[in-house]
C-alpha cells in the first residue's frame, strides 16, 4: 500500500484543505504517516502571506525531498499558485498545483510516475469564476470542525498578496455548506468554525442570499452547539447579521473583527475598506446586543509612513474599545504588493518597539476581559489533555482558554465549567457537570 504525508504552512483555510486533500488520497487506497517519515508521496501545502512564507516553503519542500529522493513531491498551496515557476526550479519537485485544481493531483501523480516528467498543473486564478467543492466529514486531530463556506478576496489591500493567490471573492453553495455542517454534527463536533479567506464576504456574489441567511439555515441544524465565525469585517457586520447574531442561541459570544490599524489615514494608505468610526459605532452595537462578548482582532504595526500619532491612535482605539486579545504583527514587505513600493518604510527597531507595547497592552487587556468570569459557570468543549495527567484544556463559547480536572473521554463533548482563577492565556476552572447530548438535541427540537 502506499503512503502519503503532509506538511501544511501557513493559515486554517490550508489546513482544511489539506484535510480535504487527504481524503482524496483515502479513497484511493493510501495510508497517512508523519511527514518526518519514509513516504511514497509527499504533499506540502504552502504558504504566501510574507516573504517569510515562501522562504518556509521551499525549506519544507527540500526536505521532503532530502528524506526520500525517491518519492514523489507535491507542492500545493498560495506559494505554489503564485510563483509555480520558482518552485518547478527546485530540483526533486515533481507535481505542482495552485489553490485549485487539487482534484487532478492524484492524476498527476499516475501521470508522473509513468513519464518522470515534472508536472506543473498551475492555471490563472484570475479566471475562476467558481468555488471548488472539497469535502472534509471530519478532521484527524480537531475538536471544533472547520468548515470553509468561501474562497477568494475582492479587496486587494496595499500589504496584501493573497488576492493574486486565491483568485477572486466565490462562495460556496448555501446547500452544501448546510449538508456538510450536518454531516460534520454526525460525525460528533458540536462546534463549526466558519472559515475562509474573506470569510465574512460570503454571499456577496450570490443572488438572494448572503451570510446572515446562512447563519438562520445553520441555526436550524439539529445537535450543532457552536458557531464560530473566524473571522469578519467590520464593513460586513450589516444591521441584518447583527440582528441574526441576536437572536441566534448557537453564534458565539466570540468575533473576530480584524483592525489592521486603529488610524483612519494609515487605513487609506492600507486600501481598508472602513473608518474608525464606523469600526466603533458596530462595536457599540455588538457589545449592546451581546453583553461579555470577546472581540480580538489583527494588527500590523509599522505600515510604511505610520507616524508616532498614527501609532497611538490605534493604542488608543484598542484600548477604549477593550478588545479581549490582540494578534500583532510587524509590518512585513511582500514583494509584489503596493505597500512593499512605497518609499517610507519604518525602520525595524522602532517596528518592534511598537509591537512591544501592544503585546503588553493585549496582555492586560485579555486578563481584563478574563477576570469578569472569575466564578462564573462557563460552558467549555475540552480539546486536548493539560499540562499534566487527568487535566483538560478547552475553549468557552467566549474563547476564554480553560484548564481543568477531567477524564480525557470528555474530549469533544460539551461540559460546564467554573471558573476558579482567571487569567492569562490560561484560566483555571473547576468542573461541574457534562451536558447529555440527547437533552440538546431534544430542546434544539422543541
């Protein structure tokens, strides 16, 4: 029998799809292994978003290559789409395919093994009109399933590559997305993360339906728990999906709301689609709706020309708006985008001091967020063992990180948690009771 191994770099959209991959290859008869091993076929799913990306990539793929000379490499991915040229030139890489087309993977593979020809099956991204179906029934070492309803972005931000890898803004169909997430619940996940590339932009190219009419058709899915949105703009927070959000007993208290920059003239410099003001007047509108509601959120420091008031401007934001944790990135030049052109690059040094002290302000502010709960009872999907035996770990529906004693056969199921001590990026908590899932199921029913 042979075997198949798989290196995936980079975001969940590549960590669904390699499971999506993975599946194809099941089904013709392959066995998965560790990708340290010997392998018949090796599949690297790469990754773009910095130059760092790629630089990773091409580290991964020679040694796949260095492990066994004699295997078959595959390289797939935003690396793969876009420079699919720079990466046939590394000598041992076999088969090539971009961010779509992977069902013709295992074709090239027969396909190479009888001519020992290198295969690059990259085509224009550009021209793709429609969303691929991959199907995933459920993930090899996951607790929350992901399910990514879209793929593709519109907004071609001035940092941003990812348009040019990922092709342009296509949705899923509504029907398969509620099909899979009740498969997804078959196979035992009682929390979906809703993913993509520009997740909250579901919708936009379809006719008569958008994101907060997906959101009422899976609120309807018997025995689904949890949805989770990974992420969505401010822009797509339209009064309707906060609406949906309200009435919604499965959505989250959870959201994700990537900032970027807390400065409406670094917005302009970035092509970002929304002003703080705006930004804030949903917020407002969300915590309203939703009291304990967590907002994190993405941030890049040092845009080229970012001043010391731009900079504070968006400390300040972040701070009056308490968002409950932040990921901060320094800005990085992409090659190939408009920002990495742009003349008044901020130097490192001060980047990194900049990054410093939001770190330091998203540690305060998420141990802020996390003392609110402190005896609190909190309902928590345990996703793996602690930090030592008879521990657990898992996520609240508010994305509070838990620790607590437990038997690791709770993994996946729904329990109720107190919380002892919070903090940081973990809270301590005491377990009270498992929810029986034939009582959820019963009252979802209702």
């Amino acid at each position: 029998m042979s075997t198949v191994a798989f290196h995936t770099l980079g975001c969940k959209v590549n960590h669904y799809e390699t499971e999506a991959i993975w599946q194809l290859f099941k089904e013709d008869g392959y066995d998965r292994v560790e990708f340290e091993t010997n392998a018949d076929v090796y599949v690297i799913n790469t990754c773009t978003v910095t130059n760092t990306g790629d630089k990773k990539s091409r580290q991964v793929i020679r040694r796949a290559i260095r492990r066994n000379p004699d295997a078959v490499i595959c390289v797939t991915g935003c690396y793969a789409q876009t420079s699919s040229a720079e990466i046939m030139d590394i000598p041992g890489v076999d088969v090539v395919v971009g961010t779509q087309d992977r069902n013709k993977m295992l074709p090239y593979i027969e396909e190479f093994k009888e001519a020992r020809q290198p295969i690059n099956g990259v085509t224009n991204i550009m021209k793709n009109r429609t969303y691929e179906e991959l199907d995933v029934p459920y993930f090899t070492d996951r607790t929350r399933a992901s399910l990514k309803i879209q793929e593709g972005c519109n907004n071609f931000c001035t940092f941003c590559i990812i348009p040019w890898a990922r092709g342009l803004m296509r949705s899923r169909d509504p029907q398969e997305v509620v099909r899979q997430a009740g498969q997804l619940v078959q196979s035992g996940y009682q929390e979906i993360v809703l993913t993509g590339i520009h997740t909250g932009g579901y919708g936009e190219d379809l006719k008569d339906y958008n994101l907060a009419q997906l959101l009422r058709d899976l609120e309807t899915i018997d025995g689904l728990k949890r949805i989770r949105i990974s992420s969505i703009e401010a822009s797509q927070l339209t009064d309707e999906v906060i609406d949906v959000i309200d009435k919604s007993t499965k959505v989250v208290r959870h959201l994700h709301i990537p900032l970027q920059s807390g400065s409406d003239t670094v917005l302009k410099r970035m092509r970002r689609k929304y002003t703080m003001s705006h930004f804030s007047e949903r917020l407002q509108k969300l915590h309203a709706i939703m009291p304990g509601l967590a907002v994190t959120s993405d941030v890049i420091v040092g845009f080229p020309g970012e001043t010391e008031e731009e900079f504070m401007e968006t400390y300040q934001f972040i701070e009056a708006h308490k968002f409950s944790e932040l990921h901060v990135f320094p800005y990085s030049m992409r090659t190939g985008t408009p920002a990495a052109r742009m003349t008044d690059q901020v130097e490192e040094s001060i980047k990194n001091e900049r990054v410093h002290r939001l770190i330091n302000l998203s540690d305060q502010l998420a141990k802020e967020y996390a003392s609110k709960f402190e005896g609190e009872v909190l309902e928590v999907i345990p996703e793996e063992k602690g930090s030592e035996n008879g521990r657990l770990i898992g996520y609240t529906d508010n994305y509070l990180k838990v620790e607590f004693d437990g038997d690791e056969s709770m993994i996946g199921e729904l329990v109720k948690v107190k919380i002892i001590q919070a903090g940081y990026p973990v809270s301590q908590g005491q377990f009270v009771t498992v929810i029986p899932k034939a009582m959820k199921i019963a009252a979802a029913g209702r």
